[in-house]
C-alpha cells in the first residue's frame, strides 16, 4: 500500500505558505510607511479572503497582496481577476457587515500591492466596489 504524504514531504505548499506570509509582511511595512494603520490580516470567508485591512485617515483600505516570481505571465497584477475582485469585494461586505456597517455607510477602497520578483508596485484604488 502507498504511503500518504505529510505536510513534511509537501516542501513545495509550504514554500508557498512562507513566501505568501513573507509578501504580506513586507506589503504590510510598506502602507504602514505611507502612513496607513493596520486593523487586520488574513481575514477568512467562505466566499473570500482579504489579505489586509488598513486604515488611511478615515478610510478603510482593503488589500489584495499578490505574487509572481516573474512577469512571464503577465506579473502580479495582471493576476487579479474580475472574479479575484468580486471575492475580495464579497469578503469586504461581510466583514463590514460584523460592524454594522456597508460601503454604503462607510468610506473604503481597495488596493492591491503587487510583487513580481524584487519589484513591489502599490496600486491604490485599483478597483471599486461601484
């Protein structure tokens, strides 16, 4: 009979693990130095996740941190999908939701900080929830 792989034999998952906490890190450090506040990271839905919640005066930020150890195909940002966006908006309404609160009633906008090989490129505002 075969044998199950362990997460030890799976050197390659947990890479990608490492190597998502570690873009999350330094996304992190990097709106923090343009003066955002963080609230929270790695906030999980059934229907989403968002990486970061920030605050920027008194707007709620919502970020999307993306990786591509090369532009080949196309570069981090080029992977966010409509679909990766209608995730990350649904995860956002819920979360906003726990506080009573919508994007109607509150100020938000979501960034995505996009690192491809060495570069590292904030996009604010990249897309809407309009």
């Amino acid at each position: 009979m075969e044998s199950v792989p362990s997460w030890r034999d799976r050197s390659g998952i947990l890479s990608r693990v490492r190597q998502g906490a570690h873009c999350e890190r330094q996304a992190r450090r990097l709106l923090e130095n343009q003066g955002l506040c963080f609230i929270a990271a790695n906030v999980r839905y059934r229907g989403g996740e968002i990486d970061l919640i920030m605050r920027d005066g008194q707007t709620l930020v919502f970020v999307e941190v993306r990786y591509r150890r090369s532009d080949r195909f196309g570069g981090a940002a080029a992977s966010i999908t409509l679909h990766k966006q209608q995730k990350l908006l649904r995860a956002a309404a819920l979360w906003l939701n726990e506080r009573d609160q919508s994007f109607a009633s509150s100020d938000c906008r979501f960034d995505v900080v996009a690192i491809t090989g060495e570069q590292v490129e904030w996009l604010p505002n990249a897309f809407s929830a309009h």
